[in-house]
C-alpha cells in the first residue's frame, strides 16, 4: 500500500485559514453560550407554574401560587385564551439586612394560555386551597368527540 501525502502550494495556507475558521467558530459559539447563560442566572423562570390536562368533556388547570391572596387574582377568558394575573405582594424589610441570594420574585405576574379547543366560558369553574388554584373548563359542544356509527 502506498501512502501519498501532499506538500505543494497551498497546503500550508489552508491550515492557517482553517485555524482561523476554527477561532472564529469558537468565538460566535462562546458568545452565545454566554449569552445564554447569562439569562439563565438572570431569569428565575415562569410564573406560575401550572398543567393544562383534558378529559372527553373539560379541561383542568392547575397551577401553584403559595402565598398568593387569592382576592389579588384575576382570571379571564377570551376567545382560546386564558389569562391569569396577580401580585405578590411585598414583604416587609428590615433595612439593615444584606442579602446573599434573593430568588423569591414579587410584584405583578400574567400568564396567557391558548387552550387547545373551544370552551364553555360561562361555564368556567375556579376554586383555590392552599396555595394551589384550580381551573375546570368545560368544553363546547363542538370540540367533544362524538361517535360515528358506521354502516354496512
């Protein structure tokens, strides 16, 4: 077996510009990285969270708002859209305390939900009990299933 290697014009040229492609690639990915994680540290994540599930007749969300007084809530629905919005409200701060972590947030938060079908909304039933508020959205008419009879 023979073995041909290349060294002509050219050659070493083409490693510098690779080089040069590598550090650039390295660059654009390391930038981004950083920026990514700098959003990561800078953002505490959705609130609040919740879970949207269905049975055959309703939609059910559920969703976590500990501390929340539920008079502060608000919740809405237009056309595919549900909409919740609140406050946490402040809390009362000595003025000689230094924090080491604060990741608790406050003030005001909305959160907008397309649900996946058609609903009743004046049907919409909403209850909360410690800490936990729950949606039951009965769906319309329209978007049950109904069972075709197939004949032959």
């Amino acid at each position: 077996m023979t073995i041909f290697r290349r060294f002509g014009p050219g050659f070493p040229g083409s490693l510098v510009e690779l080089d040069r492609m590598r550090a650039y690639m390295e660059n654009v990915y390391g930038n981004l990285l950083n920026g990514v994680n700098n959003i990561r540290r800078n953002y505490t994540g959705v609130f609040p969270l919740v879970n949207l599930a269905e049975d055959d007749d309703n939609l059910y969300l559920t969703a976590e708002l500990p501390g929340i007084d539920p008079a502060s809530l608000d919740l809405t629905v237009k056309n595919d859209t549900l909409t919740l919005r609140g406050s946490k409200k402040v809390e009362t701060e000595a003025k000689e305390v230094s924090y080491h972590r604060r990741e608790r947030d406050i003030g005001t938060f909305r959160r907008n939900l397309t649900l996946p079908v058609k609903i009743q909304a004046e049907a919409v039933d909403a209850k909360f009990k410690n800490g936990i508020l729950t949606v039951t959205l009965p769906k319309a008419a329209e978007a049950k299933a109904h069972q075709i009879t197939i004949t032959t």
